[in-house]
C-alpha cells in the first residue's frame, strides 16, 4: 500500500492483554488488494524498546488481541 493503516488505536485490556484495531488505507492508495497486517511491538522498559520486536502476523480482521504480555516496573533506587 502507499499509506499506513487509519484510525490506529490501542486498547489495555488487563494487565497482559491489549487490542489493537485499525482501518486500512484509503481505497486509492491500497494499490491492489490487501491480504493482511503484521503487528509489530516491543518490550520497553524505562520508556525505551529492549530486546528484538515481536511480529504478528494478522490476517484481514481489522483487529487483534495481544495476550500474555508481560508488564515490567521501572526500579527505582
């Protein structure tokens, strides 16, 4: 496609789940048909990514749960 999805949201749904929802791109800039997403995330701690993204690949619903993350504290001394 020639422009990223629309309307991305992100949804906690408790403290290991998220949804994660979205429109495809505007009919003329989708360039043929568009066969599904890859949902990309990461583990952030302190505000920045750490350790290698996670790739999801999605068929075309236009949402996906996230189950079984894992939520990291900061420490604070």
């Amino acid at each position: 496609p020639g422009a990223p999805p629309r309307k991305l949201e992100v949804e906690a749904i408790n403290s290991t789940a998220i949804r994660v929802t979205w429109k495809p791109p505007i009919q003329v800039k989708q360039h043929g048909q568009i066969r599904g997403y890859q949902v990309i995330f990461s583990r952030l701690e302190n505000g920045e990514p750490r350790g290698q993204p996670n790739i999801m690949d999605v068929a075309l619903p236009e949402a996906q749960v996230i189950h079984n993350l894992i939520l990291v504290l900061p420490f604070l001394t």
